[in-house]
C-alpha cells in the first residue's frame, strides 16, 4: 500500500502555499503528518505494535503527534487507545477529556445531563482556540441559519452568516455497549484534533466545531467493562452476556428517537438541537471493517428533504474512496440497512434538517485480540463492495480504532473544506422546512380539544415538545376545507346507482384545539411521525430492517387531523410551551364519576388513591344528558381534595355526583403483580418495565428462575405479568434456559469486581430457565385463583404447558406484518379488559403469533371459507338440495356457523361421550379480533395478512378458579403503544372480576 514520502510533503507544502497545480491536482490538502512536528515515538511504536496489519492503518493514524503540555489517553489508559486488555469505563473518559481541557483551549467539556441510573453523560467540543472563544457569538448564527424565519427566509443574509458560520459536526460512541471500540478511539481522536499540526488536521480544527460524546449508554458501559474485566480474570471461562445495558432496554436503546422515553435519547436530542448542529454521526460495531450505512438501502425515509439524501450519497461515497486509496480493505456505503424508520438515535439530524450518519466498524465485544473469520456473504466483492474485507483475519481493537478515527478523521476533512455547502444545505432545509405548507403540505396536523382520551392526547404532544416541535393552540373555534374526495369508480359488475353518502367537504374544531403548524423548521418530524406510512409488498426491499409503522396517532389511540387547507395558518391561535392541566373535579356531590375511555392515567390514580373505594360500572349508563361508558369509575368515601389534586396531576376529569347511578359495579382493586422475566433477554420486557414506571405502578420484579422459588405465590400475589421475551424464543427454551451440563455458570451479580452489574437483578447463573417446578408453580398459581397475563412469544409458552384451553396458536411463513400497524375490533365489549375502548383499536402488530379458538380440546380449526360448498355435482341449481333418485330429498340438517373468532358451539355429535368438549364456562373469551382482511392494515406493510385477519388478538382464557390472559399482539412496545396499554391496565384493575359481563353458552 502506498504512502506518502517525505517528499511528497515538501511539494504539497509548496502547493497549498503557492498554486494547486502541483502533484495534487484537486487542490486538497493530503493526509499525511506535519514533519515539523516530533512524534511521540513510544506511543507510535505500540500503534504499529498492535495494529494487526500495516493496511489495517492510515498515514492519519499511524503515529501519534507528540505535544509537550497535552497528555495523551495513555496517562489515564496505562496503554495506548485500542490497545488489547484495555477497556475504560465512562469515568475515565470522562476524566481524560476534562485533562484535556486543561491542558489546551481547544477543548471544552459539557455536561449533557443524566441517565436512568443517574450516570453522567457529556459532551466535547474540539476546535481551534478562537472558534471555542467565539462559541457563543458561532452558535447565535448558527441558530438563526437554523430558524431562517429570523431573517424572513432571506438568501443573502443566508449566504452572509453562512460565510462567518463554523459547523458543528456532533459524532456519539457506542450506545450499544458490547460495541466497545468507539471511546478509546474518541479519545486519541480528541487528542489528534487539539494536537496535530499538520495541514489537513488543522483544517478540521480551524474550520470545523468537533463535538463528541465518548458514551451515550453510559449505564450499559459501566456494565460491559465490568463483564470484560470478569473475562480478564476468567480467560478459560465463557463470559456472561449483557442482558441489561441500560436500565430498561438494551440494543432497542437506537429506536427510541420517536416517543423518546430514555434519557439518552432526550440527552443527545437536546445537545444536537442545541447546538444547532449540522451533523449527527453515529458509531457501531457489527459489519466488518466499515459499513457507513449513511447511503444504505432504499427504501428511504420519505419524510426526508432529497437534500439530505444527495448529501447522504456524496459524504459516504467520499468516505469510500478516501480511504480506499489508504488501500484499507472493506470500506463501502451501501448495503441492507434501509433507510425508512426515524427510530435510530443518528436521524434525530435527519428529521432535524441535519445529516445522519452512522459507522459499523468491527468490533471484537471487549479488547481481546481475536482471529475473526467471516460469512461469505460478510466478504463477497459485490457492485458496491470493490474492496471487500478478508475472509480470514487477526483483528485487534487498535485495528477497530484505526478505522473509526480514519473514517472520521477523512470525513471531517470533507465537511470543513466545503463546510459552506453543508452549512448553505442546512440553511434551505430549514427554509424549505417552514416553506413546506406551500411548497408540498400539509398546512398543520390538528388534535382537536374535545378528543375524550385528552391524557394520552397530552402523552402524544409532550413527545412533539420533546422533539423541539411547535405547538399553538387555536383561541376560537375554526373550520378547515377538506380535499375533494375522489369518486371511487364502481368495478366491473358493480352496480353504479349505489347511492352514497356526499362526503364532508369541511371539518370544524373547538376552541382550544392543538395546531401544530408546517412553517416551521421542524415541521419534518412532527410530519413523519403524524402522517401515515405505505410500505409496498412488491418493494424491491424484502427485509426491513425495522418497522415498517408508526403513524403516532393510531399508535396512541388519539384524534390527528392532516390539514391540507393553509387558512388553517390564519387561525388566531397562541404558542403552547407547557400543556395545561385539563383534570379535576367539576360539579357538586359526594359520588365522584370518572368516564373511562382507555386513559392509562386511571391505574395510576386506582394506585396512588390507596384508601379510595372505586367501583366500575358494567354497563354504559347516563347521568342526566350526560353518557358515561362501561368502565367507568365510581369513586366513593374519597377526600374530595385528594381526589382533585390526584386528578389534576394526572389531567383526568372527574364529574361529581349528588346520587348513585343505577348500574352494576364491581370494586376496583390494586393487584399485587409479580413481574417476571427471563435471564435470556430482557428487551421486550424493558419497554414494558418502562411503561409501568412511568404510571407510577408497583410490582415486584423476578426471575423465572427466582419464581420457582417462591413457595406461595397465590399468598403474595394476585397478578403475574409476563411480558415477550423476544428473540422468538420457544416455550423450552423459556423453561429450560441455557444448559448446565457443560460449561461454567454465568454470574450476574454485584461484586467488588462487577460494581455495575446486579443492580436490576441478580443470579449466581444466569443460565437455568423456568425449570418444571417453576411450570408447576405458575399452572397452580392459576388453578388457585390468579391471573397470568402473557403477550405474543409467552402466549404461546402458557398454551404450551397447559394453560389456556381451547386455544392453539401457530406462526405462519407465508404472512409478512413487519412492525406495522393493524386494525383490530372489539368482540366482547362487556369484557373488562377492553373498558374505554371504542369498537375499532388500532394496534402494533410484529408477525404475531396467530390464534385459534376452539371447544373442544386438541382441534384447530380451519378458516371458513364462505365460497365453498358442500353440494355434489347433480341435478338442479347451485343452492338447490342434493336429489337421490328413488328417495324423497331429506332436508339437511342446519350446522351453526361460526365467525373465524368465535368459539364454535359444539355439536350434538361432537358432545356425545366426549370428555374433549371444554364445558361453557371454562371456554375462551375472545375481547378484540383482528380486523377483516381488507380493513387489517391501518399502517406499514401487511402482506397475505388474510392468515390472521379475523383471528384473536386477545383472549381471556378461565382456568381453574384462575385467569390466563393471552395477547397475540404486543400491547406495551417502545412507548409508542399508548393506545393499547390499557388493555394490560384493565386486566390488573380488573383482575378479581375478569367475569363480569360473561356470557356462557348453554351447550
Ligand atoms: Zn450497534
């Protein structure tokens, strides 16, 4: 591989001072070290020492400038970045960074605020001396370029502080912990942008702001060094894996950029709109050696400004051929990464008029330097992979370094030498931001004042404040034209004299209505997340790398309005910065109504109101001209003053009562939940940890391991929640875990040595399942009178031991439902785990696992198919009887039809002497379906999803003197699920009368 000489130096020197028509004809400055400035020659010796092969290097990293007053990372590492052994908590980083800014004013550290566990996270700036003075005065335009309104969206004064701007370009490191290479590698990189002096770093430093956060998972580090270190001490043994990364999910942590619910997200949303930067660079490590999915796969995003998508295609594509002309091996941009969710941390830029970018180096998952033998499909050369990586390599996290600095290091050149088309480029894609009511619509999005769910509407605009987004609120009432609706034309042998309804041509909103406009700059995000999503089966993508949905409104079960129609910008309205509280007590009366449309907000109140009795009502009922749903709450011998300050801090409304209304209730009770979980993943499960938190709902947190354990469950619980476990795991392994016949147990424990692991919770070995005692336990817990409540991969667990009978649930191949949003409908709505909801529920939908329904044990049943036909080829038409002749035609004896969702009543033949027949009372109780084929998808891709049109969604299933609850859907997911929460909600607040309302049949 080539090099650059000493000479070429010498004459590139002459070129940047004099002309460009020199060796190096494109007038860049070449990579290449400055030969005035002494190397650090020890350090330089172990780079080259653990770098496993010279082109596994770059004449940026191959040496170390040395610097007289500037530590470098090995004062805090013991060794240089990236080398074997060495793998350093966040606290060092962090206490490198901060040596660093003082020992140069070319650094600054900044705090970025806390994670869950209440770790540090932070910030580096890294720029010349002036541009860090100048910080200030840089960002103010940098913020106007950001809201061009400021300027009334004039190009020359664009153009004016475009000329005077640095650009921030913010890069974030490892946020998925056993990627572990990206801080060491931050670190040198910190060190090289505030040292070296050579021509092509000091144009970074001089032109560019470089701002890094080393960790963004912190928690999920600390415990990935702990683990590492354990390794060290332990080389023979296998090591435990992460099971818990950050407090509540681990790998999801990169699909949180929509609800964000984790701090981390929130952190670096902030610190990236902040600081109005144009750039949010991301770095991994799964793909050898540098997959920069910036460019990936289609199909894109089509939120996205087409702007961004050039800007995409040329920083990836410089990134290639830079550093394949170092002849670094396996550097490429495209790839199967898809482009289409703004779930991933890094398009928090791209919905924010910045440029998303995101590395996959190679990592080892700790420091060990390890042989690494790659899939073919890992090496192939393909059309956009000319370089492909080895098949067959030594691979060290020195080489992992190497790559990470090199590709960033020849990026950031190319961002600071046309640092004023990028900067240009954010400044029209904020114009075009709040141009977009005009130029391409909608004008707003409305959530009108009178949505009865206004505590999950107020759940839906805090996640738009969140995201920075401007919300107005309407003073009077107004009325917006709709778009002309299209005349469907009849199809071939339809009859065209149907008379149809004349569709509405204007909607009307109340007072107070949320407005959140277009023209603004970023109405981009507000606008993916509202809008609907359209993923086609013929897309040449056959494997989405996410969801393919997640159209906010139906995932929350909110009213969302797209207008089209701009006079809605005139409307007077004000700027909403903080929602206002809508709860508390209206009226007079000792008797205090809560009408329940499915806010999750009521089982936070059923908790905090301990000494409160409350009651729900069975049935719809009115009070005056006032109607109140099933469910609703009657809350009685409550302190009127509490109730209106929990009510207020929650937004729920409460009507007072001056009597009783005549309706059957049954108590509302706090349940007692154990929560489980297994030692096999706890992704799934996080969200749903996360979710209760958040209401404010206790529980007790075990193992299954630890709940076999328990030797009475039925004495100190009433509820087991059994979130999916992901990873498709199957009933046995669920029950039998990882085997304990070979190998050494995989401690998951607080130790001296592992002072960040144990704290959610803890095992001696984490590899024993459930076991069959732990079966044994949950069945009697259940036959005693409890309540197991299991979603999607733990459904089909419970049905495979024994619970739940009559239902059988299979997986289909054929079916492609990839993350999307489907329509479901109400089947039982006296069932009180669907108190609140309306018939149609819109729910995530992954692939799910497909139920049938039957009464009798050991049967599935096949879908109905109304074409078909039972009468033989014979005389007459097709619904004339059959006809024997010498007979006198018998009639045919009616057979009860059933719907795909509804438990069959059995036969007379069937019940004959049949011990199989599963008595009225102990079938399964179907609550929500899913919807007819035609109406399944609501969002996203549904493909053959005629497999589970009609089928169960959830049922609820009598068992013993117990209950099982069985979702076919994920009902608590990323907390972008609010919509179908309460269906977990109300079966705890309902778990003692999950019977009300049940109808039995007399067969
Ligand atoms: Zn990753």
């Amino acid at each position: 591989m080539a090099r650059p000489s000493r000479l070429s130096f010498a004459l590139f020197a002459c070129a940047a001072l004099f002309s460009s028509a020199t060796a190096f004809a494109d007038g860049d400055t070449q990579p290449a070290r400055d030969p005035k400035q002494p190397v650090d020659e020890a350090y330089t010796a172990k780079i080259q020492k653990y770098t496993t092969a010279p082109y596994f290097s770059s004449p940026l990293v191959d040496y170390l400038p040395a610097s007289k007053n500037v530590p470098t990372p090995e004062v805090v590492l013991g060794d240089i970045a990236g080398a074997p052994g060495i793998l350093p908590y966040a606290e060092d980083v962090y206490k490198y960074m901060r040596l660093l800014e003082k020992a140069t004013p070319r650094v600054k550290v900044f705090s970025i605020g806390t994670t869950e566990e209440g770790r540090q996270m932070i910030a580096v700036a890294v720029s010349s001396e002036s541009n860090l003075k100048n910080l200030e005065q840089n960002h103010q335009r940098l913020a106007k370029l950001a809201d061009p309104r400021t300027f009334q969206l004039n190009d020359a004064e664009a153009d004016k502080l475009v000329a005077e701007s640095v650009p921030v370009y913010y890069i974030t490191g490892t946020i998925h912990s056993p990627e572990t290479g990206a801080p060491t590698a931050l670190m040198e990189l910190a060190y090289r942008l505030a040292v070296d002096d050579s021509p092509y770093v000091r144009d970074i430093r001089d032109n560019v702001i470089t701002l890094i956060t080393p960790v963004v998972e912190v928690d999920g580090r600390d415990r990935e060094v702990d683990i590492y270190k354990w390794h060290l001490a332990h080389p023979k043994d296998f090591y435990p894996p992460l099971i818990y990364w950050g407090k509540y999910v681990a790998h999801d942590n990169n699909r949180d950029s929509m609800a964000v619910k984790l701090k981390l997200t929130e952190n670096v949303l902030n610190t990236y709109v902040g600081w109005d930067a144009q750039v949010l660079h991301d770095l991994h490590e799964s793909v050898p050696y540098l997959y920069d999915n910036t460019v990936g796969d289609g199909p894109y995003n089509a939120w996205v400004d087409p702007i961004l998508v050039d800007e995409w295609q040329m920083v990836g594509a410089r990134n290639v051929a830079d550093m394949t002309k170092f002849g670094m091996p396996g550097v490429f941009t495209h790839g199967d990464f898809d482009t289409w969710s703004p779930g991933y941390l890094m398009f928090i830029a791209a919905m924010h008029n910045g440029i998303s970018r995101l590395y996959e180096t190679f990592g080892n998952d700790g420091a060990d330097t390890r042989e690494r033998t790659l899939e073919p499909d890992e090496y192939a050369r393909t059309w956009y992979r000319a370089n492909p990586p080895l098949p067959k390599a030594l691979w060290s996290q020195r080489n992992n370094n190497n790559y990470e600095e090199t590709g960033l290091l020849t990026t950031l050149h190319y961002f600071s030498d046309n640092r004023r088309m990028f900067l240009k480029n954010f400044y029209l894609k904020s114009k075009r931001s709040i141009e977009k009511p005009t130029t391409e619509g909608p004008a707003a999005y409305v959530l009108p004042s009178d949505d009865p769910r206004s505590t999950v509407q107020a759940d839906l605009l805090r996640v738009m404040l969140k995201q920075h987004v401007e919300i107005s609120r309407a003073t009077s009432a107004f009325t917006v034209a709709l778009p002309p609706k299209k005349e469907k034309k009849p199809k071939p042998g339809e009859s065209e004299e149907k008379p149809k309804a004349a569709a509405p041509t204007s909607r009307s909103f109340p007072a107070g209505s949320y407005v959140i406009r277009m023209d603004q700059p970023y109405s981009r995000v507000a606008d993916a997340l509202l809008d609907y999503q359209y993923w086609s089966p013929d897309d040449p993508q056959k494997t989405p790398y996410d969801d393919t949905a997640w159209t906010f409104g139906e995932m929350f079960g909110v009213q969302v309005a797209r207008v089209t129609d701009s006079k809605v910008l005139n409307v007077p309205m004000e700027r909403v910065t903080e929602l206002p509280a809508a709860g508390g007590i209206q009226g007079d009366g000792s008797l205090f109504a809560i009408d329940n449309h499915a806010e999750p907000a009521l089982a936070t109140l059923r908790y905090r109101l301990k000494g409160a009795s409350i009651d729900a009502a069975e049935e719809p009922f009115r009070v005056a001209d006032r109607k109140f749903n099933r469910g609703t709450f009657l809350i009685r011998s409550a302190n009127r003053a509490d109730l209106d300050a929990a009510a207020k801090s929650l937004g729920l409304r409460v009507v007072a009562l001056s009597s009783a209304p005549n309706v059957k209730t049954h108590p509302v009770r706090a349940p007692r939940i154990l929560y489980i979980h297994t030692w096999i993943s706890t992704q799934m499960e996080g969200w749903w940890r996360l979710a209760l938190d958040d209401l404010q709902i206790p529980y007790d947190y075990a193992s299954t391991q630890a709940l076999a354990k328990i030797p009475d469950l039925n004495a100190k619980y009433d509820v087991i929640l059994f979130p999916p476990v992901g990873w498709n795991s199957s009933s046995t392994t669920i029950i039998d875990g990882l085997p304990t016949n070979w190998g050494n147990p995989l401690p998951w424990l607080n130790t001296p040595q592992t002072p960040n692991l144990g704290k959610v919770d803890s095992t001696p070995d984490m590899r024993p399942g459930l076991g069959w005692e732990g079966v044994a336990k949950l069945q009697d817990f259940v036959a005693k009178g409890g309540v197991l409540l299991t979603s999607t991969d733990t459904s089909q667990f419970a049905l495979a031991i024994g619970l739940g009978n009559g239902v059988t649930a299979t997986k289909s191949d054929k079916m492609k439902i990839v993350g999307a949003i489907v329509g479901t409908r109400l089947v039982d709505p006296a069932s009180p785990i669907v108190y609140g909801y309306d018939e149609k529920v819109s729910a995530y939908c992954d692939n799910d696992p497909i139920f049938s329904v039957n009464s009798l044990l050991w049967s599935h049943r096949r879908r109905l198919d109304s074409d078909s036909n039972n009468r033989p080829t014979g005389r007459g038409t097709k619904d004339d009887p059959d006809y024997v002749v010498g007979r006198i035609a018998t009639e045919i004896p009616e057979q009860p039809e059933h719907q795909q969702w509804e438990v069959p009543i059995p036969t007379d033949e069937q019940r004959d002497n049949n011990p199989r027949v599963i008595p009225p009372t102990d079938r399964a109780r179907i609550v929500l379906r899913y919807a007819d084929s035609k109406d399944l998808l609501i969002s996203g891709l549904v493909e053959n999803g005629g497999e589970i049109a009609q089928h169960p969604a959830v049922v609820d299933v009598p068992s013993g003197n117990g209950h099982v609850v069985l979702f076919s859907i994920n009902p608590i997911y990323r907390g972008e699920t609010e919509n179908t929460y309460s269906l977990v909600l109300n079966t705890l607040l309902n778990f003692d009368n999950l019977n009300a309302g049940r109808k039995n049949e007399d067969k």
